[in-house]
C-alpha cells in the first residue's frame, strides 16, 4: 500500500476552493473522482451531466456471431451518500452548456 507524505505544515492549499470540469463524455473513473469530491463538499463542479457509467465490469459477455455485451458485475456506493451516478450521471453544481 503506497501512503502519501504529508508536506510540513499539512496539505497544500487546504483552503483554495477547487473547481472540475466536466462533459458529457466524463465517464466511469473521472465521474468517481468528481463524485467523490462533490460528495465531500471540496470541489464545484462546473459545465454538463457525466455519461453515467458506475459500475464496473471486468471483460465483455461474448454473446456469439461476433457480438458481445458489457454486463456490469460490480456496484459502486459512497459511503456518505449511500448512492452513486449509474445511469444518470453526476450533476454539476453549475451547470453550462
């Protein structure tokens, strides 16, 4: 397991506020780490709706005739909101076109 150091005199810049953008095409871990700093109340969230992709899948379902699916076999859930963005995506807190 690889810790962090902690720089001398804590985090660097603990206070400054911080700003993601985000696209419709943010997807899957990008939408995590969105989520997760929404969630803590440590980031705004600026521009459109992510794509929605939240639980994971190892490998594709192959389903025959050169066809396959993406099958999820997992669940994402924050701990604080007991919830997560499959299927609807993060919201930005300030939405733009």
């Amino acid at each position: 397991q690889r810790v962090a150091d902690m720089p001398a005199g804590g985090p660097l810049y603990a206070d400054r506020p911080v700003f993601v953008l985000m696209a419709k095409r943010t997807f899957s871990a990008a939408e995590g780490f969105a989520y997760d700093l929404q969630a803590a109340r440590r980031a705004t969230l600026v521009g459109e709706a992510s794509r929605g992709g939240g639980n994971p899948a190892n490998r594709n379902v192959e389903l025959g005739s050169g066809m396959s699916a993406f099958v999820p076999n997992g669940r994402v859930e924050h701990p604080t909101t007991h919830g997560n963005w499959e299927g609807k995506g993060v919201q930005p807190d300030i939405a733009s076109d």
